[in-house]
C-alpha cells in the first residue's frame, strides 16, 4: 500500500445508495466510515427525508446532513427511462470495488437484482424491505407490532408508550452494513454477486428472539409484565435527589447489592427483610421479586442528598449508576471534545460542530467522514469518473432533466 492509499478496511469498494430516512442511509454512512466510495442517488429535488427535522433556522436538514456525510451526491429522474438507465449504468460500472447497490426502494422492477445482474453478473444488491411480504413499513409501525411499547413505561400507565430512538431503523442499517461486507468476502472469494433482502420487521423479530422475549412465551408461556424504569430479572431502580436530579442505579452482581446496601445504611434492615421474606438478595430472582421493598428502602437517602453527594457517594463504590441527562447539557459538558470519537466539522449550511465517527476504533483510531454534500452536487464529475462521459453529454442529461445539479 503506498502512503497516499486509504488505510481504511473498505477503501475501494464502491457502493451506490437509493435511499431516504434511517437504515439505508445509516448503512451508506457506515461503509463511508469504513473506507468505501459511496454514492447516494436521489430524485431531482431530494427524497421524502431532504427536508426531515430537526432543521436549521434556514430550514436545512441538520438530520440530513448527519446521515449523508462523506458520500456523493447525485440526482436522476427516477420515473424517466433515461434517468433510471444512468442509475443504472452508475450501479453497474466496471470495477473490481463497484458493482454494490444499497436501496430501501425495493420492488422496482429496474433496480430488481435481476435487472442489474443482466448488466453485470456479479453484482451486489441489498434492498431493505417494510415486512417480509415487500409491505410497507417503518420503525413506528414494526415496533407496534413487535410487543415493546406494552412493556415499555410505568406498569400503572396502562397503554404503550413508544421509544423515541428508532431503534429497528439503526440496527437494520448496520445489519446491512455487515451483510455488505460478508457479501463483498464472499465475491472477492468465488467471483459471485449476492441478492440481499433485509426486512425492517425480521430485523426486530430477530432481536426479540435473540433477546429471549419471544422465546419467553414459547417457552414458559408467559407475557413479560410492563416494569416502567426497572431493570427485568434483577435490580435496578431510578430515585430522585433532594435537588431534583434523577439517577439510574443499577445492582447487577451480588457485590453490587452489598455496596448500595453499604453505602445508603441499610444493612441491618435488608438482613431482616431476607429473614422474613426468606430471600436471599444476592439472587437476581430475589432482588427482583421483592424490588418495591427495596425501592423503599433505598429511596429515603437519595431523597436526604443531593445530586453532588449522591455522585461522590456511590463513586467510591461498585455501584453501576449515572445522573440522567438532557441532550443539551451532555453537548455543553465538554465530554464529546474529550472524546477522541467526536472530530470537529464544518458542514457547509449547518455549520461546524463536534461530529461522531465510528464507535469501533481501528488501532487506536475512529474513522470518519468528511461533510455531507449539496444535494446533486457530485452528479457530473460522478458521471465523468465511473462512466467516462464527456461534458457534451453530460449537458444534455441536465438540459433533458435527467440529471440534477
């Protein structure tokens, strides 16, 4: 490798993106992170997500720029032959890295793997999917139907309550980042492409399923009970201080018990309570089963101190804990320049601010991205580079309407 090549895993893979909102364009932004050349591929105007909130005070998607950073951007026409053709023709250029398709617009007949393979037969193409079925679907309406919102919440609310992360969309997009990569070894192994189809609902079937939720029933035939801020199958509890701040306090190992018993002076009075209940807190079952005789317990000395003394207290002890915090004041804190994770980086029309690169560091070091695109800005000299199209050409694309600028 000489010293100018990019040292990053996936640099030379060559990836085109036909998506909008979570998971594809999370999945793009991932292999961008990784090393790879990724093109996203938008209708003239920008998709249903060009405008997605939050927004700056011009109205430019702060969302958008965040998912699309490092990649090129280029507009078609997508419901005129010609526009498609080109996308098509961009999908499929010549290249040992090329050749890879990531779309959440599947069941179009002209991005079908089919289609594509005719035009270069090892080709790589990941769709991701609402419902196995091909039926639309998104992160709200899959998690509705996968059982979380009744159990998420205060058991007293007694109707669901949604998570706001959309947690289904970020795990298929690195789910489909990692398909990626597995089939680009397969390829780079036996020359064959790869038809990838990802629904969004078997991602948070599986995750339940891995996670014994839906083994649970099959299994014991029960339905797992709503616990609000609870930890299931051993304790953990939220308690308010006697300034107003909330902590998450977590005993996860029987020496985790010993210390918050320690440290908040309860022991004599958990020892009897085993005595009486015949329980033995040291269990996880234990602690769970009799978890509001605990709550109430421990709750009287968070409330007699405050957010300061509570910190200082439980920071000299095993105790798994954290002060809940806003997304403002975490910002303001100045952990994220701490952090060699956050780079700082200036995006044209948002401004510059502390940007995440990839959680994995790749011997001591995050990889990251450059700044998200104009929208369309890329098409021309993406057109110029993969199909060796001359400006002529090119600028009766743009007169025909069949590429953005």
């Amino acid at each position: 490798m000489s010293e100018t090549a990019d040292p990053r895993p996936l640099s030379g893979l060559r990836v085109v993106e036909v998506s909008s909102f979570v998971a594809s364009p999370l999945c793009g932004l991932t292999l961008s992170q990784l090393g790879a050349e990724v093109i996203r591929v938008d209708p003239i105007g920008g998709a249903g997500d060009r405008n997605r909130w939050p927004v700056t005070a011009d109205g430019e998607s702060i969302y958008w720029a965040g998912l699309n950073r490092g990649k090129r951007s280029v507009t078609c026409d997508l419901r005129s032959p010609e526009g498609r053709a080109l996308v098509q023709r961009l999908i499929t250029a010549p290249g040992p890295g090329g050749g890879i398709l990531v779309t959440n617009a599947g069941g179009r007949e002209w991005l079908s793997h089919e289609t594509l393979r005719a035009l270069r037969p090892d080709v790589i193409t990941l769709q991701i999917l609402g419902t196995r079925d091909g039926g639309a679907a998104v992160d709200y309406t899959v998690n509705a139907g996968i059982g979380f919102p009744l159990i998420t919440g205060a058991p007293e609310q007694n109707s669901p309550a949604n998570h706001v992360l959309p947690a289904w969309d970020v795990a298929c997009g690195l789910y489909a980042a990692l398909a990626i990569a597995a089939a680009v070894r397969r390829r780079e192994s036996t020359g064959a492409g790869a038809a990838v189809d990802l629904p969004l609902s078997d991602v948070a079937l599986a995750i339940a399923g891995h996670l014994s939720y839906l083994t649970e029933v099959q299994v014991n035939g029960v339905e797992r009970e709503a616990t609000g801020n609870a930890v299931y199958g051993t304790y953990g509890k939220d308690f308010r201080t006697a300034d107003g701040a909330r902590f998450m306090v977590v005993a996860l190992t029987p020496r985790h018990m010993r210390d918050l018993v320690a440290v908040t002076g309860r022991t004599e009075a958990v020892a009897a309570l085993e005595k009486t209940l015949d329980a033995d807190f040291s269990a996880d079952a234990d602690r769970y089963r009799h978890r509001a005789l605990l709550d109430a317990l421990f709750a009287p000395w968070f409330a007699d101190r405050t957010a300061a003394q509570v910190t200082e207290a439980l920071s000299a002890t095993s105790v798994l804990f954290e002060r809940y915090r806003g997304f403002a004041e975490l910002a303001g804190s100045g952990e994220l320049a701490a952090n060699p994770l956050f780079t700082a980086l200036d995006q044209p029309r948002i401004g510059t601010y502390l940007a995440a690169g990839l959680p994995a560091a790749f011997d001591g070091t995050h990889l990251t991205t450059g700044a998200a695109p104009a929208l369309g800005a890329d098409g021309p000299q993406v057109l110029r580079d993969l199909l060796g199209a001359a400006q002529p050409e090119i600028d009766e694309w743009i007169a025909h309407g069949h590429l953005g600028t």
